[in-house]
C-alpha cells in the first residue's frame, strides 16, 4: 500500500520505544495515589515516594496480557461494538464547558445540553458509542453532576457509553450503576460495558484522580483509554519525535499499572499530543502536528498490539466556519485512515476543546459517514464489474435507465442529508441556506422525532434511586 504520510521503519519505532524504555528506567513516573505506589511496590518495582522506575522486562509482561482486541457491551445487545484490529468506532466530542450555536454565540453549558447530545448519539446512524461529559454542565453541582451524566448515559441512549473517571468516587459511582443496569456488579467482571479516558499529567506524571479511577476501574475490568496529551514546546519537547518518546513512556506506565491490577484487562493506547502556537501560547488542535501525531500514535500501538486512540473532528476555529471545516476533516480522516480504534471527539468540538456545537455534531457526524463510505472496500469481482452489460450499452450508449442502475441506485452511493448537491437555481429557490444553517434545521427535527429507548422499569427506578440516594448522602 502506498501512503504519502510517513510509515515509520521497525528501526524507528524500535528508537521511540528504546527512548520511553530509558525514560522509564533512570528518570521514573510519578503516580501521586499511595494505592497506585503500594501496587507497584508489592510487585517488585523500584519505588522512591512516588515516583516509580520500570524495568524494560516489567513492561513487557503487561503488554504480553493487554489484549489486541475487546468487545463493549450495550445495554441493547444489537449495538454492542468491536474495539481493535480492523474495527474502529467513532465517538462524540468531551469536556467541553461551553456551547456554541451556528452564529458564533457562545454560553455555558446545562444539563439539558447534555441530554440533548445523547438524544443526538441515540439517533445518529454513524456514532458508534455514548460519550462522557461531551459538555459540562454549569447548573448541575459539581461534587455530583457526575451521576447525573451517568444517569442520562444509560436511560436516554442504549449504545455502549464511556465512564466516569473524574475522581476515585466517580469511578466507583459508575460501576456500581453499570452493576444496576447488568444485574449486579458481578456480572460485569467479565464483560467490558465501559471505556473510561485516563490521562496523564505530562509530563511523567498520572494524578490521584486519575491514578485511582484506572485501578478501580480495571478491578471491575472495564476498558481505559490511557491517553497523554502535550503540548510540544510547552509540557512536552518541541520536536514532535520528543512527543512522541515521552508520550510513549507515559502510556506504558499506565497501561502497566493496569494489568498489575488485573492482567487481561482492555487498555487503548492514546494520544492527541499537538504544538504550542508560539505566538499565544495555546495548544493548537488544529494544527497539522495534531494528524502527524494521530498517524504515528496508530503506528505506535500497533508496534505493541493495541488498539489505539485519538482525536477526531477537532478544531482551534471559534465558530462553524471554513476552518473548522478544514481542520476537523484532516484529523478525522487521518484517524480512520491511519488505522485509530477509538476515534474520539469525531463530532462537535469547537476552539479548542473550548465549546461544543450542536450544528457542527451534525456535520461531523455526516462526516463520519463519508469516511466510513471511503473505508469500506471495493469489491472487485466478476460480478461487480459485470462486463456484460458494459458490452451491451456499448460505444457512447448510456446506463441511467438500465435495470442494474435501477436496482442500486439507493443503496451503491453515499447519500448525504446534509450536504448540497443542488443546481444553482435549486440552492436558490431552497433558500439560499448554508450547511450550518441546514444542520440547524435538523438537530430540532432530529430532538423532535427522538424517541426514548426501553428499559426496565425497575432498573431505572434502581438508577434513579442510587443518584439520590448518593446526592445525599
């Protein structure tokens, strides 16, 4: 297969790894958890207060049991998903405080937002899982907003959804509510219905929160995205080979703290380190560093036999325009094509994780569906290509009223809903409307015809009874 983006060489991977190796080994990780130290200590690893060294051999034995490839479990059975090797799912935009509507205004973001998102993934053809905190939400108290974000994750969307990793708290407060919703906590030991986004605190360091969230959540075996986002120039090196070593070490630290916890529990090697703009400041998600480093991460993990993440429809553009355009289809589509499992952020994030955009979720939905269209593989058969009727139509004949025509008209091409493929005079009488003021159209009819999922009664009842319970506890 021939790609233009560079294909790293074994040697250089074998550079990259070599490098995070030393990083691990004379440097060290701190882990700023007294469990996540006592864990590392019992297991025989060189300890100083909380920074922890790792022996190339250590790594190695917790590669050997991460495995390659999970599945995550739905409450629907139908939209369970596939996670590594050649199945890649697609995932909303996450953390945002703010929301941004098609004309640039911005305001902070409620929980009605945040039901509203889950609506949209519930309903969307091409989402493939819930998120997390796609906005947080102001009007909801911050000690507890993650139940409530939990809440409307199982009963408004029966796609598979990711955790709460906010806090130690918020991870046990999601296991025991997936335990509601699967019968008992038990009964989700053996069977992924999560994946929770760990990240590192660049560099070389993994916060208490984030630390404890990832034990408890893999005692409970639920997936964890160990993911490394830095800044090169500012909390990372400002070559992007620098990134990508320190990034690396990182994600190892992590992933073994995991499977020394429990060996065989899924782990998602992720990134979505990118450059300091060196006039602001600021990290720059629209960067083409940002791509750059999805397609090596995908390289990365696939030198270790992960699956990988990164981000998607991502953008530094502060409204729905040509940029935000331009800058979130090279990411997406570098993603999907350089071979991302867990593309997170595919649809609605704006300036820079800052705001989420309900027109541009639309869009970038829509988006994902042109990448899919362009991932699937051409079959190349007798059939396929049917030379018979190419012979029959002929010299300058024409094949728009063949019955062949006829037959896959509907099905043979992407068709999208939102894009315009008029004439002019069609544009003209339709209005003269843009995509984002078509995408505004449709988010209303899309929340209009939303219809809510069935459930048990009692288990929602059960749901709703442990957030209160817990809100007032």
């Amino acid at each position: 297969m021939y790609d233009r983006m560079q294909e790293l060489t074994t040697a250089q991977m074998e550079k990259i790894h070599d490098a995070a190796m030393d990083l691990l080994k004379n440097t060290g990780v701190a882990f700023n958890d007294k469990e996540a130290v006592e864990i590392f200590k019992s297991n025989g690893f060189k300890v100083e207060g909380t920074k922890v060294f790792f022996e190339e051999s250590q790594i190695q034995k917790a590669l050997k049991t991460a495995p390659k490839r999970f599945t995550v479990h739905a409450r629907n059975p139908e939209k369970n998903v596939e996670i590594g090797e050649d199945d890649f799912v697609f995932l909303p935009g996450y953390g945002a405080p703010f929301v941004m509507d098609a004309r640039g205004n911005q305001r902070q973001a409620t929980m009605e937002d945040y039901d509203n998102f889950c609506k949209l993934i519930q309903t969307s053809p091409y989402i493939d899982m819930n998120g997390w905190m796609m906005v947080e939400p102001a009007d909801m108290p911050h000690e507890t907003v993650h139940l409530d974000l939990n809440l409307s994750n199982m009963l408004l969307c029966d796609k598979p959804f990711m955790g709460s990793p906010t806090s130690r708290q918020g991870a046990i407060d999601g296991i025991e509510m997936a335990g509601i919703l699967w019968g008992g906590k038990e009964n989700i030991k053996d069977k992924t219905v999560s994946v929770s986004l760990i990240n590192s605190l660049s560099p070389l360091q993994f916060s208490e929160e984030m630390a404890g969230s990832l034990i408890e959540l893999a005692r409970y075996n639920q997936a964890c995205v160990v993911a490394s986002l830095i800044m090169a120039g500012g909390s990372g090196p400002v070559t992007l080979a620098g990134v990508i070593a320190l990034q690396n070490a990182e994600i190892l630290a992590g992933l073994t703290l995991a499977q020394l916890v429990r060996p065989g529990v899924p782990i998602i090697y992720g990134s979505t380190s990118s450059a300091m703009d060196m006039k602001t400041g600021a990290l720059s998600i629209g960067a083409p560093e940002l791509s750059k480093n999805i397609h090596m991460v995908a390289q990365m993990a696939r030198f270790y036999n992960l699956p990988s993440r990164a981000g998607g429809g991502l953008t530094d553009a502060m409204a729905m325009d040509a940029q935000a355009g331009v800058e979130s289809a090279l990411a997406l589509e570098t993603a999907a094509r350089s071979g991302i499992h867990f593309i997170l952020h595919a649809c609605g994030i704006l300036g820079s994780y800052i705001a989420m955009s309900f027109e541009k979720f639309m869009v970038d939905e829509e988006t994902c569906g042109l990448i899919r269209s362009m991932q699937k593989p051409l079959e190349i058969t007798d059939e396929s290509i049917d030379i018979d009727i190419i012979k029959q139509v002929g010299i300058g004949g024409q094949y728009l009223t063949h019955p062949k025509t006829f037959k896959l008209c509907r099905t043979e091409f992407f068709t999208p809903s939102l894009m315009a493929r008029q004439n002019p005079d069609a544009w003209l009488k339709a209005g003269k409307k843009s995509i984002e003021m078509i995408a505004e159209d449709r988010v209303t009819k899309r929340l209009a015809s939303y219809e809510k999922p069935e459930i048990d009664p009692e288990i929602e009842k059960a749901l709703i009874q442990y957030v209160e319970k817990r809100k007032n506890a």
